[in-house]
C-alpha cells in the first residue's frame, strides 16, 4: 500500500508544477509587473504617438520630420513639451497589484472613473509592445497610506500602486503641455 501513497503524493507535487507553470504564463499574458520595474521603459526615440487626456484637455501628437505636432485636441496643446512628458511617465516605477478586478465603484474610489490623467503611446515598428498592447496608463488618486498613486497600465483592469513621480504627469509638465504653469515647486539654488 506505500506505492499507493508515494504515487499519490507524486501527482499532486505534478499538479502543483503544473498549477504554478500555468499562473506564471497567465501572468505574463497579462503583464504582471515587479516591484520597482519600470512602467514605460521606454524613450522619446521609441514613441511615434501619444494620446494624452487631463483634467486641462487631450491631444494626439505625433513625431514626424520637423519633431514632435498636435494632430487633434486642444488648442493650448504644446508640442514641444511632448518628450518632457514621455520622460516623465518613464520614471513611473510599479509598487504593487492593489485590485485585480474593480468594479466600477472601486475605479471611482480610485479615482480612476474617470481617470485625472492618462496616456497611450504608439511605438516605432520593431519596438516590444507588452503582450501585444500599446503602453496605456491611466491615473487617480493619491495613495492615502504611502506615497504613490492609484493606476491602471497598458490597459488591463486591475489597479495597481505606482511611484510618485507620476505626479509630475498632473502636475508638472502635463500641465505645462497645456499651456498652464506646474505646480510643482522646485528650489533654484
């Protein structure tokens, strides 16, 4: 009757790897990040569009021969602060998964229905898109515990907890991409 148990206890330490090899590939199909890893390792050479909607307005820019052009949106849209914006969302870090699926109530505890901000890039061809999704953020509220702020990335539905550098998106140059003053306040000496 030993073989019984050992065979018995082989299948389930079988179904385990199993179970264990399935999650980790549902996991990078839905792009599940690591703390600190970056949210949008990219850089303005990577990125031929973005779509940016704020609480001031939203545009679509592209890069073409003469640099970066508002295609549509805003007219206080400007241009030229698109590569400070792309700096900045490549700063944004992860920090951890918070809901993995909200209902439309928690986004808008959130504050993420509707979104303060959010940001939708193309890449140049030949460039890694995360499971095949255009890099997307989507941002709310202050974290109220820690520093960060509620998020959503590249599209999927769950929230996540990001860095405070996103701050800058807000209140930074995403302001200053519309025409307005940042809000943040920085020592000159």
């Amino acid at each position: 009757m030993n073989w019984r148990g050992s065979l018995i206890g082989l299948l389930a330490l079988a179904g385990l790897a199993l179970a264990v090899f399935f999650v980790v590939q549902k996991d990078e199909r839905e792009g599940r990040r690591e703390l600190a890893e970056l949210v949008f390792p990219y850089n303005t050479r990577d990125v031929e569009a973005l779509d940016v909607r704020h609480e001031l307005g939203s545009a679509r820019f592209e890069r073409g021969a003469e640099g970066w052009q508002r295609l549509e949106g805003s007219e206080q849209a400007r241009a030229e602060r698109v590569p400070e914006v792309i700096a900045a969302w490549s700063r944004v870090r992860f920090i951890e998964v918070l809901d993995e699926q909200p209902t439309e109530e928690e986004l808008e505890r959130f504050g993420l229905a509707p979104p303060a901000a959010s940001l939708s890039a193309r890449l140049v061809p030949g460039r890694r898109e995360a499971a095949g999704r255009a890099p997307r953020i989507e941002i709310g509220k202050p974290l109220p515990l820690s520093p960060g702020y509620y998020a959503r990335v590249d599209g999927f539905p769950r929230v996540v907890a990001v860095t405070p550098e996103v701050v800058d998106i807000l209140d930074g140059v995403g302001r200053e991409l519309f025409g307005e003053k940042s809000e943040l306040e920085f020592d000159e000496h």
